[in-house]
C-alpha cells in the first residue's frame, strides 16, 4: 500500500507531547504502518501561508523534524529518494518515507529554493493550496486562471530535477495546462471524483482521463467533505 498523503509531521511539530514518528496519537506512525503493512508513505510538509509569517523557516523546522524522525529509526523506515530506493524498501521490509511539500508557495518561486528542496531531500510538491500563490490558482479559485509564468518555469524546473508534480488543490486549467508542460507522469496526490461529490477539491471526469492518459495517478482523499 502507497499513500501520497499525509500531515503527520504537521501535527508532531505542533504538538510535540503527542508523541514521535513511531507511536503518536494521530492517524499515521511507525507502528501503524507496519500493522498495515504499508510499503510507502508520502510526509507531507504543509505550510498554510494564511497563519505565518516565516513560511520558509517553517518549512525548514518541518523538513529538519521529518528527516531526524526517519534517521533515529532508520531500522524501521528509509527516506526514499528515487524508484531503485523504493525497490530497496520493497526487498528490505522497511517503510519507504517519501517527503514532499504542500503549499509551492512557500519556496517563493525561487528556483534556488527549488534546487534546495531537492537537496533536503523532497521529491514531490503539490503546487497550490487554498490561496493564490505566484504559481497559480487553486480549486477554490478562478478555474479557467491558467498557470502564471513563474510556475510554468517553476513546473519545468520540476521536471528537470526529478520532483513529482502534484496538482492536488490545483484549479482545472492549471491541471489541464500540466499535461502540455510536462513530458513525464504527474499526479493528484489527493483527490476524488467530482462526478461522484460535487466538491472542487475533486477532478472532474476529464481530468481523470488526462492525468491517466499521461501516466499519472489519482490518490484517493479520505477526508468527510469530499466524499459526501
């Protein structure tokens, strides 16, 4: 099993009495995952760029927490920074620890931030969240608000360095526009089917197709309000 998709580091950062990486009161740990027998799990860094001021510093604090909780129980779990690393935890039984941001904006549509970002060791970004951030639009925007320049160049820099795509909380014509852009696979690291829950979180039919027809795939969201 392979979820795109958590705030599990979130949570830790703010609560630090709840517990670690390996036992905490939340939906996701180490123990949890082994009982699930899951394969890999996306750690999502989610910075809401409506509630600080430091959204690069908090970034950092979160990478900087995620990447010590693999090391301390690197008997457990490995950072997976390329398919031959996900076919490794496939052969050993570890859990594979993909990190990735949610939020773009954060990285201020600094290229150099990007090339960081794959240093640190982040393999996937989801481009928007809830607010208009220099990249493009989100779902609860304007969706025929196409992607901005800086996050064309910012999406084909992406694909340079080898960071996954994710158009979760992407508007529809910056999602349809990834298919032009990118010569690879991209994803939705989180999100259903419109047609089923009228939700503009959720894809409606044709978008399914494309990002299926390109490759892709579509993480289901678990979350009440999209499913209905």
């Amino acid at each position: 099993m392979i979820d795109l998709h958590c705030d599990t580091i979130m949570k830790l950062i703010d609560h630090p009495s709840s517990g670690d990486l390996y036992r905490n009161t939340w939906k996701i740990d180490i123990e949890k995952l082994q009982k699930a027998h899951s394969k890999v799990q996306d750690f999502a860094l989610f910075i809401n760029l409506g509630e600080t001021n430091d959204p690069y510093g908090r970034y950092e604090a979160m990478r900087n927490l995620c990447t010590s909780q693999i090391q301390h129980y690197g008997e457990h779990i490995q950072h997976v920074l390329s398919y031959q690393d996900i076919e490794s935890v496939y052969e050993s039984g570890k859990i594979g620890a993909l990190m990735s941001i949610e939020e773009g904006g954060v990285l201020g549509g600094d290229l150099d931030k990007l090339k960081q970002a794959y240093q640190d060791g982040v393999r996937l970004i989801t481009l928007t969240w809830n607010y208009p951030n220099g990249l493009g639009e989100p779902h609860c925007g304007d969706q025929h608000k196409k992607l901005t320049s800086k996050g064309v160049e910012f999406v084909e820099a992406m694909q340079d360095l080898g960071i996954i795509v994710d158009c979760s909380h992407l508007n529809d014509a910056g999602t349809e526009q990834l298919c032009d852009i990118l010569d690879v696979p991209f994803i939705a690291s989180h999100s259903n089917a419109r047609e089923v829950t009228a939700h503009t979180r959720n894809l409606p039919d044709h978008l399914i197709k494309l990002i299926a027809n390109k490759g892709g795939v579509i993480g289901l969201n678990f979350a009440q309000s999209f499913l209905g």
